[in-house]
C-alpha cells in the first residue's frame, strides 16, 4: 500500500502543478481576449487566428484542468443526497463511480482522442477560417487532459482504498480557498483593525 500511495502523491504533484499553470492561462485568455476587442473597435481590425488562440486557451484551461478539479475535490456532484450517508458510504459510493463510471470514461476518451490528434498532427490540419491556425496543438489538448484525469483518478481511488483500511485521512474533505472577494474583505478588516 505504500507504493501505491507514493504514486499516488506524485500524480497529485504533478496535477498541483498543472493546475498552478493553467491559471496563468486564465490570465492570458483574458488579457488576449480584451486586446482582441480592444483593436477590434478601436481599429476596426480582427483577425480569427487571435479568435482561435482564445479558443485553445480556454480548451487547455477546461481539459487540463480536469485532474486538478478532481484532486481538489471541487468537481460536480450531488452532495445532497451522498451527504446523508456515513463516511465510509460515501468513500464506497466514490469507489464505485471510479471504477464503473469516471475511470472507464476517461481512459476511453484518452484512447479515442489520441488519433483525433495524431491525424490532424500528420496530416498538418488547419482551420476552416480564413486566417487560422493549425489544429493539432488544441487537439493534442484532449489525450493530455484526459490522461491526466486517468491518472489522478487513480491516485482518488488509491486515497479512498486507503482511507478504507485505516491508513489514510479521509479523502472526501474538499480544499477550500478562498475566494479573490473573501480575500480582499479580509484584507480590508485587517487594515480597519477589525481582524487579528
């Protein structure tokens, strides 16, 4: 067991990182998205290359993003009616949606996508639109994303496995942050004298 959880902390650094990364790419699309209007009414110019690079931005932050989602537990589910059960339920019930439904689903979608991409790769893919850009770096998006959903699948199950047999924490805590909001409130009751 102790291999596996080894394992399984590397692939939640390696999504971590991931994650960490893919805010910056937030912080691109935005930018580039408010460059794009910013000339397009201004100079009355527009071009669907830059268009296209908001698009593989955001697929990047959707698809990369996944395992991170996961790893944080803040992915959707429906706590209402699991948040009922005991603990131990709830690890079972998420064992069970690992195995049948979220592993089986990803590995399939990394296994489909993978020629989706290496087609569009070989055969030097393009955009339809006028002025676009070559396909294969947002296709490439798909496998990489689902593989890293894959893995940190793993490492959940692993977790939960391992919360089962009394050597592990329990896994089913979400990590909350706070939120840019909650942070500048605290920030401005800390100034004011308000918060210790």
């Amino acid at each position: 067991m102790k291999s596996l959880i080894a394992f399984a902390r590397l692939v939640d650094r390696v999504n971590q990182r991931v994650g960490s990364l893919v805010y910056w790419l937030v912080l691109a699309a935005v930018l580039l998205s408010a460059g794009n209007a910013l000339v397009r009414y201004t100079f009355n110019m527009s071009s669907n290359a830059w268009l296209e690079i908001q698009w593989y931005l955001f697929s990047a932050v959707f698809l990369l993003a996944a395992g991170y989602t996961l790893l944080h537990n803040q992915h959707v589910r429906i706590d209402i009616i699991i948040g009922q059960f005991p603990k131990r339920t709830q690890v079972w019930i998420d064992v069970f949606g690992t195995v049948f439904f979220l592993l089986p689903m990803a590995i399939l979608l990394t296994y489909l996508s993978w020629p989706f991409f290496y087609n569009s790769y070989t055969s030097g893919e393009m955009s339809s639109n006028a002025g676009g850009l070559i396909l294969w770096p947002a296709r490439v998006l798909m496998p990489i994303g689902f593989f890293l959903l894959v893995l940190q699948g793993f490492s959940e199950l692993i977790k939960r496995i391992a919360y089962l047999r009394g050597v592990g924490p329990d896994p089913t805590e979400k990590h909350e942050m706070s939120t840019a909001e909650e942070d500048l409130v605290h920030e401005i009751k800390k100034a004011r004298g308000e918060e210790a």
